[in-house]
C-alpha cells in the first residue's frame, strides 16, 4: 500500500496487536510495530490505540512532523478511511471538574501578578500537564532556590530625580525589545493550550518582547514562525541532536527563516528526574501494578521528560563550538553557565553570550540560581576586560516573578532575564490574551518599579541600587521529604489521654 | 442656575445618567458629567449616585473641599432641597457582625500594646478600610522586614545606675515632645473612625507629642489645626502638586496656621501597587464581572491609593528643594531617603532633616527597612562632620510596635521615630482614647525600658546599647504568594489511602 | 481590744467594707482599712474578703509574716474565734479538670527529661501560677532566644580516652556541689505546690545541690533555712529594699543562719511587663469591665509580678557595693549582668561574682542572652588577669533544659549554670520527687555527655570542646502577636469558591 | 540433668516464677534465674516466659549464640520435649493494621528515592522497631542536622564535556565497590525484617558493594559471611569488649573468614540516650504503672539501645590502638571521629582511615555532623602531608539520601560514604530486593549527578564543584520539646469569643 491508499476500519483493526500494530495520526496510518520497543513512553502506551487513531493523545507531546520524518517511508500506510473515529476518550470526573474550575477561573482583569497565573493553572490544567510544567529535579531545592534568591537582594532606591518619563525598553543580541525580558523556552506547549507556543508567538509580536522557540515545542518551528509578524525577532532553542547533520540542518533553516540568535543549551547531557512528573506516570498507568518481582528497570516509567529527549547528544564538548560558528551566522549564546571559569571559556571561545541559568531547577538540583552566579561570574568576566562587554551579554533566567526581579538582576549586571514557566501558566489559564496581560503586567511594574527606584532608562542601573550582600548566603528550602517522614519526639503522657 | 438656587428632587432625577450627571456633596448640587470619565476611582462608581445624594460614599476618602475647588464655579449648580436623601445604604451582613464585634471589642484597659489595637482594627473596620490602612506593595515584603529588621537588634542593658527618675522627653526640630515619637502622615483617617485625624490631634495635644498632618487627610487641613491646642506643634507632610503654585499656597497657608515642620515626601513619585487593597476593588465591584476580552487596562482598578494620588507630581527633584526654601522658613525633612548617597545630598542640600523610611513598604517593595539604612546613613554623615549634627536630624519611620524599638533606633543614632498605623489603629479601633492609651502605653514601656537599660535621659543612648551585628544579616519574609502556590513533594504512595 | 482578744463572727462581720475592712489570716485578725489603697494588687481583691477568713488567697503569693510585720501593732486586732471559717472556695470546672489531669499525670519514670516536667506543670497548675510562672515581658522574644542560643553550640567531641570513671561534682563559691548546676531563685513557690520552695530545700539537701533563696519566696526565709540539713550549702538572692536597713536586717540574719553566697539582683529596678501574667489579670476581674471611660491608669492591672516588687530600691548603684561589703562577709555575687564593661566594673569592686543572666527572659525583653554574653564577657575578663581567676566567678542562667547545655556553658568558661524553671516546674508537678527526679536526669545526662565528649573532669572542658561560630547569628524568635495580626497576601479568586 | 535431657512440659512449668526460672530457646531450656537481675532488658519481661518457649521475643533482639556463650554450661538444662510451644502472641490490632499496611504498601518500581523507603518502613515496621532504628539522642537535633548540613552544600556544575560515559565505581580499602557507598553497621536487622542483615549481603554481594557487619547484628558474623558470595568484600564493624580476649577472638575469627576491614566504634563508650526508643518502652510495659514512689532508677528502662550494649568498654583509648594492631593485618579504621585533633592522632597512630560520624545522631546529640567536619578536618590533614593521601581514607557517614549528597562529601575530600538506614529500611520494607532498588537508584543518581556535573570520573570531583560557604552557618532544627510546652502570647481578646 502507498501512502495515498484508503485504509478501511476493518483492516486496521487487524493491526491492533504488539505483532502488528498500526495507528492513525492526522489522518494518516502508520505501521509502528517495529518501533513499538523504541518509544521512549514505553510501547504499553502505544498499544492502548493499536488499530485506532491516536491524535489527541500525539499531538500535545509530539511535534506535529515527528511521526512522519522518522518512520521510513515503507512504514506510511495510507490515509485512514473518514469513518475512522478517534479512540472516545471519555470525560472523566477530574475533566468535569476542571471544565467547572476554568468556567470559573478568575477575570483576566483580577490577574495582578505572575502568581496568579501560576494559580490559575494549577488549578485547571490536567493533572499530568502541571506535573510536567511544575516538576523539577530530585528534591526540588534549585527550583525553589531560583525564586529564594531574588528575595536576599533589596534595594536601595534614590529620591528626586525626574521621572515623570521613563523607558524600559532595551536590546537584546541586536534585537529591540520593549521589556528588558526575553520569553525562555519551555517544552510541549498543547500540553497546555491547543493553541501551544504560537499563543507566546503572536503575543511577543504585539507587544514588541522576543521569544525563544524550543526544539521540543508542540507547534513545529514552521508554525511558529508563520504566526510571528514580519520582522518579529526570534530566538531559537537547540538540543543538539547525536546527529549533527539534523541539527545543522535544523540551524541553518532556522537562520534562513530570520531567527536572530541561538541559544544552545548545554545543562542537559542528559534530562533531570523529575519525581513529580514520575510520580503522575504511576497515577495514569499504574493502578493495576503490583510490586515487581526482580530487578525494576529504572530506565522505564520516568515520566514524560526522559520520554521525549532521548536523541539529545551527551558529547556535546568545547570542541564543538567551532563547528557551530561555521554553520551559521546567528549570534551564538550557551544556555546553562553556572561556573565562572565556563563564563570566561564562553567568552574565549567568541559565543555572544551565556546563560546563567540552572534549567529552572529542572536538571542538577542544588545547584546554585543564576542570580547567585551572576554576582561571581560578573567578576569574574571584568578581569578579563572592560563591561559591560558590547560583545558579550549575560542573560539570567530562574525565578522570576516580579518586574523588580529583573531590575535586581540588571543592578547586579545581566544584560536581559529569561522568564519560562510565567508565561507558560500565563498561556495555560487564558491563552494568549493571558500572556498579553502578562506583559503588560510586567510593563507596569517596570514603570512603578524603575520610577521607585529613581531611574529613567535601564543603563542607569547599577549595584550601588541594590544590597547584595546576603546573596550568598542561602538557607535551603524546605526539604519536604525528609520532612514528611521524620517523626517529630513527643512529651510524656497523661494516662488520659482524652484529657 | 447660580450656587443659592434651590434644586427639587425631581429635578435631580433628570441628571441621573452618564449624558448628565448631578451629585449632591454636604447639600451641595454639582454637575460632574464632564469629570466622570476624569474620575480616579471610575466613572461607574460615580454613576452609582447620579442624581442623588453622595455625602457618605464621598466623605471618607476626600477632603471636604475637594469637589468645591476644583470643580469649576459654573458646574456648582445650587443648594438641594432638604427633603433629598442619601441613598439609603442597606445594613450588610458585614457591617451587622461589625457592629456586634465593635460592642464585644477588648475593654481599653486590656490593651496591653500596640499590636492589640492592630488587632482589634483588624476585626472591626470595614474590609475597604482595612484594606487600605494595612495593605503594602507588592508582595508585602518590605512592610514585614520594616518590623523584622527590630528584631535584629538586641540590647546590651547597663547595672546599678540609679534610674529612680527618668525621663524620655526630647525635642524633635525645635519642638517639645513628651515622647522621642512623633505621630505619621496617614492617609483617610475617616475610613477608620468618623472623626479622621482629629482623633490625633486631640491626643498629640493632650499628651504632648507632636502629629505630622498629612497632605491627604480626610479631615481638611484647617479642621485639623482649629482641633489642636494653642501652641501645640504641628507638623506637615506635603506630596508636591504638578501645579507649584497649589503647593506654595498650601505651604505658607500651613506655615502661617503655625505648622513648625515641613516633611516632604520623595518616595513617591507614583504610587505603588497594592495588591490587597487592589482586590479588595474586585470584591467591591466586580462580582458579575466577566473574563475580559481583549487588552485589559491595567490602569484601571487599582484601588483606592491611586485614584486619589494623581496629581502628585512625578518630576520632583533635587532642583526644587531651593525653591522649597524660598517659599518657607519651617525646617525643612526630606522623607523617604533610603541611600547614604542621598543622605549626603540631602545635607548639602540645607534641608534640615530625613526620614528613613519605605513607605511603611507601600511603595518600593524590598526596599530595605528604614532602621537597616540608619546604620549606614549615620556613618556616611559622620563622615561630613561632628555627630550627632545639631542642624540635621534622622528620624526613622516603619514597623514600630514598642518603645523598645524606638530606643533601639535611637541608640543607633535617630532623633526621633514616626509611628504611622499604630496609632491609625488606635483610632480606628477606640477614636481619641485609643490614641491616649497608645501614648500611655509606650510611657509605660520608656519608663520600663530606660530603667532596664539603666539611663535616665535618652542622651545616654549610644551603640554601646545594642548589639546590631546581625542587623544586614536578614532574611526576606515568607513569599506568602509563591509558597501557596508551590506544590510540594509526595512520598510514594499507598495503595489503600484510607489505611 | 489586744492581740489576744478572740474577735467572734458577728463582730467581724460589721468590719466587711470599705470604712472599715478587717480580715483574718492564719487565724489572726487585722484592720487593713487604712492599707486598702496601697495594696499593690489593688484594694478590690482584698474586699472579697473584708471580714472573712483570707488565708488561702493570701498564703501563695506573701510571705507568711508579711501582714505581721508590716502592719502597725494597733491593727493588730486579735484572734478570731474558731468558728469563723475560710471564704469557701467552689471547686471550679478548671480545678475539677486540673485534679483529673493531676491523677492522670505521667508516672515519674516516663519523666525523661526537664521538659516533660514543664508540659505536666503546664496543664495542671492554675492558670494564674502558669501564667505567673511562665510569663516573660514584652514580646517574649528573650526567653526563647535564651533557650535558642544553646542550639547555636555544638559539640566536637574528643574520642578514646579512658572514660570509665567520669566526674560532674564541682565547686560553687567555694561549696561542694554534686552537679555544676545551682537552684536559682524564683518567686512564690506555693502556687505551684503547697510545700512552695521546701520541696527545693529537701531535693537539693539530699543531692548535694545548693539552693538559692529566693526574696520572693512563698515560704519564709526561716521555713526554708529550717527545712535544710546541717550544713547544707545555701545562697540567698536579694532584691534590696529602699529601706536599707530592712534589707541590711535581712542579709544578716541570712549569714547567721548560715548561708553562704549573697546574689544581689540587680537587673530588676523595676519589675518587667509580663503579658502573659497581665491578660490573666483580666480573666480573673474583668469578666464584667466595660471599655473604661477617660484616661485608665496604665499602672494598675500589671498582674502579680508588680504586686509583689514595690519595695524594690530604683535607686541602687555602684556606690551601694562597698556598703554591702561592709554588712556581710558572704561573698557576693552581682545577677543579672549583660555588658562587658559591666563585668569589668565589678570585678574591680571587688565582688566575687556574676550571673550573666537576662532575668528568664522576665526583665528587658530582647536583651542578649547569658550565654552569648558569656564568650563576650570571658573576652573581656581575660584582658584583666590570668583566667579561670579563683576568686571571681561567672554564671549563667537561663534556657538550660540539658546538662548538654550546662557543657556548653562550660565549656565557654562559666563557673556553674543556674536552672530556676527547670526546677520550679518540677515541684510544682511532682513535689519534692520531681526536683529529686529532675537532679537524676541531669545526673545521667551529665554522666553520658562527659563520656561521649570524652572527659573525665569538668576541668577538662574548654573552648576547643565547641563549635560556638554561630553564636552571634542570631534569628529572632517568631514574633507571635505581629504574626497572629499580619494578613497574608491572597491570589486571585476563583469564581465558585466551592471548587 | 545434662544439656541433652528431654524436658516435658510439666517440669517446666514447676519453673515458671522469680524463684526458679526456665525458658526455652530455640528448643533448648536454659536456667535463668541467677541471671534475671542482670538482663538488661529488665527482669519483667523475661519473667513472662518463665517456663515457656521465649524464641519470638528473644530471636531479633539477641545474636543467636547469645545464650548460649555467656550463660554457664551447667545453666543449659536441656531439650524442650516438642509438644512446648511458643508463647501464642495474639494478632493485635496493630499487628493486623501492619499486615494491610504492608500489602498496600506502594509496589516497587514506585520507589523513586530513599526517602519512599523510610515512609514505607514508618508506616509498616512495628512500633518498637521504628522507634528503635529511627530514635536518636536527646533532642534529636544531630540526626536532623546530619540532613541538613548537605543541603548547605550547593553545585557549581561545568557545561560542555563529553560525558557518554561516566564511571561511579570506586576502590574502598583497596577492595572494588561499584558505587563509592558502602553499607554502613546498624544493628538489630531481624526487627525490620525475618532475614535481618542477610538481605543486605545478598544485595551487596550482586551489586557489587561492601557490607560493614554490625557487632550487634541480629543476624550471627557466619551466617552473614556464609550468605556473601565468594571472594564478595565484607568490613566489619566492633565495639570492643571489656574483656579483650572476647574481642581478639571475635576479630581473628573475622579476619580469617576473609573480612578486609576493622571499623572500630569509638564514639560509643557508653549508648546515648534515644528517648523515642525509651519512650516505646513505656508504651509497651507501662500501662498499669504508678507514680513511683521514692527514687526512682534512672537506669533502668532506657530502651533495647542500653540493654544490649552493656558489654562495651567504656575505657578504650588510644593505648589500645597498637594492640589492634597487633591482632589484626586488616586495615583498621576509626569510626566516629569528630575533631581535627583526633584525626592527626589517628594518623600518627597509624591506622588506616577514620569516618567522620557522629554515629546517625544516636550518640551525643548536638554533634556538629560529619560532613560539616569533614571541612575542617581536610584542611587539617592538608597540614601534614601530601593530599589525598592513599594511606588515609577519609568516611564520612550520617544523612546521606542522595547520590547527590554522596559526590558533595566526595568533592570535599571523602573517599566514600556510609549508609545506614537507608538500607535498613529498604530491607525493611522490601526485603532484599529493596536493597537492590535503593542500590540501582543510587547508581541512576550517580549517572545523572555525574553528566550533570560535567564529569565521567569520581576522581575528577574537588572543592571547585561545590559552594560549600554556608557550610558552617548551620541552624538548629526545630527544638520540638521545646516549641511543644511554650505558649505562644495571645493578643486581647473579644468578649464574645464566638464572634
């Protein structure tokens, strides 16, 4: 059969089992069964739509061409006959629940902060979407520490100075932006929204503020870029795949289509666990499981994120840095710096600019929050010539909330701040218009904060407008399970205890 | 129609909509139908008495003569007849269990400290007035480091000097004061207590300490000086108008009435965001409210600190202070000075003092604590002279709970310390004798702490009293926002959750 | 009539008011009319017994010959006749409940440490003798920071020495003592127990501990004297009277009977503000006060401590040592120092001693506590002489709760540490077997934590034992009335707040 | 009658008092009654199987030839006739709840981390053993610090080298280990589980780890070495006896069945006291109890910790360390070294190592922790001689939950890092195979905290990969006896409560 035959129902359901397994993906029948043991989510997920059109459950996590680029071509049966219906997923008590809640959702107007989006989406995103946006690594520490530190610096604002105007907008990489803030990359937008990235897209062009657009987002790249006004800057998000040449090939179509910069992120030889996200894979498959007799493979059942990033490249190195300035032009930026001897590699290997960045707290826990490594990193960068260096930006991204944030971590010397998960809830709860309101959010806490502080324009900034000085020293965040298990001593006890 | 003319009810009925919109204030008929859309608080509150009498709506959040000066002659259009009635406000659920919780309120004598009265306003004002009086910026962490940062401070008390007689009198700009305390600028006193500010000036005079009048009183200024004592010490706090000439004849108007001190406000070019007095908008008017669509305005609906600070100027800066000095001999204070940079300045200036504070955290959020800033700002001025400077005092205001604070300040080098909500609360919880048993309660708790500390005069006090080396050493308050909505961990789970 | 008239019932039943109130206590019949205004608890509480037997509302809190000596001879009246009966006491709910807590109290071996004593005495004393007992002033920041501060020194351990036979005996100015521990003083013993302070007499008399007497004590000095055995080592802690030759009396008579150290406080010239103790207060009068009118007298309504303290000497001063040292060849030790140079001052006049002490946290509130002031103080004395220096001594009180603790102290350079509470919740639980207990547990704490610091001697301790690097890092402890009226910031509403 | 009489019933039952008492174990009958007043354990609860089959309660607390050796040959009656059974223990209503608990319990592949081990083993381990392996001493302030002082502790990680490969295997006293984690001792392994410590040499044998073998394992030394795999590497830890013959037996015996390493305990002259565990005492024996009258003993009732423990020689001392050596050619290693002055005496005397400990917090609570040491102890050694030096290892022991933890102790200079309950409550809940989940993930946080530090080899690790600046600046946890039995103040309070 080629790829334009008519495939019937019938015949499909002969190809519902492990021995030959086909699915429907947009349409199209795919023959899957020889890489049934392949798929990172495990083949049993695959098995429940054997036979079956399974688009609503592909579509959120995969990007749209995924399916079709990787299967050989002999594997593209043909075109599911229109009767073919998707597998009926049937709305369950939580869906009901949470038709209920969004119906129920705050006005966009009683949003007055970030949190609140952040609320807003816990409440009303399916269960398994909040464990993949919210979940970080291990014991969860570096997340929280992200949003900690900002809270051990404060300001020192100056009086009587002129304010009545004030300018917050700035440029990034070359690229104007009207926010000091860039939209970092966050994966599996559809997770979301059905809308994904494209509702960060179109409202970054609206409001002037530049996107990131993740290697692992829902929306293809095309899409994206297609939803972006002429001229919108855009930035790109490399995984940098075991095959160089997708990944050149990924580059350089990407620069051709006007992206400006290339952040390619180097904190992820290899995805963090995120027991949360774990946690949820036995909530949705495990109900009938019982304990395993033998050796448990620790490799299976790690959640989403393990699932979808297994062609990411672990030898990325130093050396490859060369190769990535010949294939293309765009500025080139390393996401993921924590140690000031990497900043000063970065700078000696002629990349734009680094990241400071612990993948919001999703890949080392413990790690130390950008903002941290921004004081020493910084001083580090001025022993090696004059800053702030034209040619050379640090970005910080992790924890932020605030407008007031950002200024922090421009006193102390970041060129822009990335903000991910903000914009992530933001979209999640109320879709574009959500992200809009976000911006304009950010806008007026920028003109409150910048007019407090005794400034006009951003270069004003400096460290003599912020006390850095209990920055380093951080007390961990709640070690929540530890906590849970250890018991706490009691006193003696009365006899009575009723009394 | 001219200002005698007398208008029927009838007549009124006819102006009731947003095409013609009459209002009557303290009897008075005017026509606002060109205002509405100018309204700081919104037209559709206005609009709510079209047509009708506003007086109990309109009192408590402006001064009495606001309406009648600034609104052109020809939009006053006559006198309503006497039998127009104000809109009947219907008793709510709230205000009955108000009213039970007013009559079952602590008797005054077990009112042990000024936490006590916070508490009791806490439970008796109305939601709107509690609400404003208490709300901060932001993510309120600056109010609550304002009181953390007198925690920091520890006493080293003295032995065996004999305090038989002590005496915690002092002079603040020249003035008398029975206490080292002077009481704050607040704004809206009527929110709190039908007699506003009065309450405070009754209780300065009877116990001689001295009340800073604040330049958005709910009482009008010449109100509040015919209540205060022959000779009794005023001072001023001034937020400067864009129009100069409205706030040069405010200024010698004070000056002339006898005002001794002109304290202006620098930390407020624009007033900041105050999230629980924001909601409290919603809670208010937006019950049938619908997600908006489209760009919100986020100008709108932001509580009753904005609507009524517009017209405080932006621009003000280090330029005008001579023109200040021009136009009044009272001493002048700065108030709001954060950095030792503009401490310095301020000396330079000729003014003739500063005011350490945030804002009581109502402006910059995480602006440092006004008692942290002390430390440095003394030891810069040190460096520009003898110390203590008889020509220039430091006073300190935000987060004063106990006279023990106030010598904690005044060992670190204050002249005095201004108290703002404590006696707010006072009033609002018990009128004038509130405010009576707030200055006898802080006698009690000088006299204890002098003799404790072994002084008998608040000269004695020096940093030898205390030990401030934690002082820098803080940590920010609970981000209430972000922890309620991080979700922790779980330990794996049970199969039977019952057991 | 003389003091040996028997007074009948009827008689004393027209002296039952104000004109003219007589009373009886321990059978004895006095005329109080002209004291009734003077009694530092206020002249209502006496008036509930105006012609009636006051003996047990009189006994726990005066010493027994108070009245007697106090008195003039003339209102001396007479005896009463055997038929005049006590004012019944109803068994209150409370006291119902507190005998059945007292039944089912813990047995004595589950006691395993000193707090389990004070969580019995907690919810089985009267809640006018908790309140009393535990109440410290203002905030009650000190005494949690006093117990705080020995959490901030840890131990380094020192491993194979041969610690078969460990000893924990030492010497308290110049009395052998079983434990580096002391009794130290505190007030009214028989609220707690009817034996008041014996029970401490007894315990102590029979472990080889020494106990200092207290001023305050419920039962007379003699009573205890009496209660000890021959040549039990006793101190006595003195609160000098304005009269001086009462207090040069009293000191004495104590050399005489044989003590043997004299602890003159002198961090008390006026007893603290107790809150704890004052709320209670009102629980017991106020049930039908109204909000005074006028000014209400702050002085009043201040709970016991202030009751019973009004002959306290304001006036006393350095100047007063050497007269001390004239009257009495006890050594004498100066209690509650904080300041360094404190230290230095009486070291060199010439006393033999200090307790570095915050007065349990009852005096100024947010004074240092002992222990931190210690590594400061030993500092000090160190730049005045060879140090340990035989004949002056330095201890501390306050937050002890484990001979871990007392090592601790030490180990820093005290003497011997004075426990008050520890021991008065002991008696107060168990009688004279909780003080005889709580000396075993410390007994066998001291025993394992010499041997598992790996000393044999106390001489052995010394700085090199602890890590005291965070000593000075203090964090206050948690400001409970600002937090309990603090409202957090809340996040956007849902519409449908059910869901 | 001679040890292989046949006893019946009967005669047993003649012997079945305080008088004459016999119980049989393991089938043989023994005559207590010399001994009853010596059992640590108390008499009581020998006494109720006096003439009974006392197996089931003497098997996991007891090794199994404890009986057997000590008591005298003439005290081994004989054989008990087969018909006498065990004491029935009746299913008590939390023995029943266990079982559901423990057939609900969370299958394993649901184990994500350690921490799911130690909630499995609270929620279904018995009472008695919980409080016995999770007690610590005093106030159980080390124990929880031990945890927390790893995440003071954060990463500096290094971006861009290769790491598809990384190597966790290590060499532990020259034997090979997999991980650079052994086994650490924790006795009594048969409470937690039927199989006691053989789950973990069956698990540490396939994995290819080391097993340190407790003195008091509840498991016998053969048994455990019998269930080891050829050649699998095995340490052994001792208390040493206070009669030496006992211990050089007992440690040739180990040598020769091929252990390759002596951790000497030397933190534990005597047991500390774990209240948790003294406290479950009570619990069990204790419900009809009284008040005791008179003295009560402290010693007695303290818990399994001191019963079993009686026979450890409180004298042990550097003296003795040449005579180890002298007995021995294992490698010798310290264990429970907290001072930089004991780890230069170590050295100088020749062993082989020292772990840094302060043995789980079950000795002298308040020990600063192990890893915190492990700084100062490093730069001590730095002192005298070349680091790292192959002839010195350095453990480190105590709060260990994460492989992240481990490669912190590793970058600050450890060789490797015990753990104990870690894997004793993985076995307790899940057997062997809990063992080998806890092992395998470990090894996927090795992976994992290895490519994410940027390395491939352990060896690669030093102090530049860590901030460990806050090390020192340790808080205490929470004091929970403390905070228990505190009353927090209360603000004034309504008169009508309900309001």
């Amino acid at each position: 059969m080629g790829a334009m035959s008519l495939i019937p129902e019938q015949l499909l359901a002969q190809h519902a089992s492990r021995e030959s397994c086909w699915i429907v993906v947009h349409k199209k029948v795919y023959d899957i069964t020889d890489f049934l043991d392949e798929h990172p989510g495990g083949s049993k997920i695959i098995l429940r739509y054997a036979g079956k059109d399974a688009t609503a459950a592909y579509e959120p996590i995969h990007p749209p061409d995924m399916i079709s680029s990787n299967l050989p071509p002999e594997k593209h049966i043909g075109i599911a006959e229109p009767s073919v219906s998707a597998v009926a997923t049937l709305q369950t008590e939580e869906q009901k629940k949470r038709e209920l809640l969004l119906a129920s959702r705050p006005p966009l107007d009683e949003i007055l902060n970030l949190h609140d989006f952040e609320a807003v989406a816990r409440a009303t995103l399916p269960d398994k979407a909040w464990a993949y946006y919210s979940s970080a690594s291990d014991d969860e520490i570096a997340i929280r520490e992200n949003r900690a530190a900002y809270q051990r610096v404060w300001f020192l604002p100056r009086i009587l100075r002129d304010v009545t105007s004030v300018d917050w907008s700035t440029t990034i990489l070359g690229q104007r932006s009207s926010l000091p803030v860039y939209i970092s990359a966050t994966a599996l937008g559809k997770l979301g929204h059905p809308d994904g990235e494209l509702n960060l897209t179109r409202a970054a062009g609206k409001h002037g503020i530049i996107q990131m657009i993740p290697t692992l987002a829902s929306c293809s790249f095309d899409e994206i870029v297609d939803a972006a006004q002429p001229k919108q800057p855009l930035f790109l998000q490399l995984y940098v795949n075991r095959d160089r040449e997708v990944t050149k090939k990924y580059v350089q179509h990407a620069e051709r289509r006007g992206v400006s910069g290339l952040f390619i992120t180097v904190d992820a030889p290899q995805l963090g666990r995120r027991e949360k996200d774990m946690r949820m894979k036995f909530v949705d498959d495990g109900a009938g499981a019982k304990v395993q007799e033998g050796q448990s493979d620790v490799k299976k059942d790690q959640g989403i994120a393990r699932a979808i990033s297994s062609f990411i490249d672990p030898s990325l190195a130093w050396e490859d840095i060369p190769w990535f300035r010949s294939i293309t032009k765009m500025p080139i930026v390393l996401k993921g710096v924590a140690s000031p001897h990497d900043a000063i590699l970065a700078l000696e290997a002629g990349v734009q600019g680094i990241v400071l960045s612990n993948h919001g707290g999703r890949q080392l826990d413990n790690a130390r929050s950008g903002l941290e490594n921004l004081v020493d990193i910084v001083a580090a960068l001025k022993t090696r010539g004059p800053w702030p260096n034209p040619n050379f930006s640090v970005f910080v991204d992790g924890g932020v909330r605030r407008a007031s944030d950002v200024l922090k971590a421009l006193a102390l010397g970041a060129s822009a701040v990335g903000i991910g998960r903000g914009f992530l809830y933001a979209f999640s709860s109320y879709g574009q218009e959500g992200v809009e309101k976000a911006i304009e959010i950010l806008r007026d806490e920028f003109e409150m904060g910048m007019r407090l502080l005794g400034i006009t324009s951003l270069k004003e900034l400096g460290p003599e407008f912020v006390d850095a000085s209990a920055l380093h020293a951080k007390q961990a965040p709640q070690d929540n399970l530890y906590s849970a298990t250890y018991q706490p001593l009691r006193l003696a006890q009365f006899r009575d205890s009723k009394l």
